[in-house]
C-alpha cells in the first residue's frame, strides 16, 4: 500500500533510485554547427496542447507539435507538485519561446524553429518515448531543420 502522507514527489524519487540507466552499446556522436547558425526548437514534458489538440492521458507517450506563433498554450500536466503558478504568469518558465526569439534576434542563435514538442514527462513506462513517439518525435525536428534542442523538463 503506497503511504499517501509522504509527497508523491518524493514517492517518485524513491522509485526512480531503483531505475537502472539503459545501456547503449554505440551511442551517437555529432560536432554541432556554432549556435550563431543553428535552428532551436523547445522540447517540453510540460504535456503543453493548444486548445483543439487532445489532452494529454495517464501514460499518454505520444507528443503534441507546439506552434510558435501562438500563444494559447495549455498546461495538461497533471502532477499535484507541478505549481502552475508561473506558467500562468509567464508562459516562457515553461516555454521559453519569446526568450528565443529575443536570442535570435539578437544574432545568439540562428533561427526560432516553427515546430516545437511537447511530451507528458509524468511517465512512468518510457518505453513507448523511448522506442516510438521519441524517434518520431525526433524526425519531426529533423526534417524542420532543427539543430538543437532545448529541453524544458517539469
């Protein structure tokens, strides 16, 4: 029985501890272009939608594209120790995209990609990231362009 007086962040900590990391037998190598010339995209295990995009589910492993020029995002994390406070606020503590913007330009960056994605990070069976939506997820940025990503874990 799970003792629901300790907090269920420290309830996931505690399993987490007994995760063993995977182990690739060759993992990738790559030798980035300088970040003056590179396309940035935001990843985010914030489950971000906009309002017509289905809502993220318990064990939902599949990704929602974010587009940048909008500004209807919605918070479908549903973690009770996600304080949804500062989103509300500002939008860029989950989702940097304006402070990408300003990066870009200011010449720090090359360019704001037009597609951004976002994952539910509450997971705990990550296998479908692992071998499906995140490989998926990963051509989707490749095939716009995207050189590097930033990642907005929550």
């Amino acid at each position: 029985m799970t003792d629901l007086s300790t907090p269920s962040s420290d309830r996931v900590k505690t399993f987490m501890d007994g995760l063993e990391a995977a182990d690739f037998a060759e993992t990738a190598f790559t030798t980035p272009k300088p970040l003056s010339e590179s396309t940035v995209a935001i990843l985010t295990s914030a489950a971000l939608h906009h309002p017509e995009q289905a809502q993220f589910d318990p064990r939902d492993t599949s990704f929602r594209q974010i587009d940048p020029s909008r500004r209807d995002f919605k918070l479908g994390h549903w973690s009770q120790d996600v304080d949804q406070v500062g989103f509300a606020v500002d939008h860029n503590v989950i989702f940097p995209i304006d402070r990408l913007q300003e990066l870009a330009d200011q010449g720090v960056i090359g360019a704001v990609s037009d597609v951004h994605l976002a994952y539910a990070g509450n997971q705990f069976e990550v296998q479908g990231i692992r071998m499906d939506s995140g490989p998926e997820g990963a051509k989707v940025l490749l095939d716009a362009g995207v050189d590097v990503v930033v990642l907005t874990p929550v």
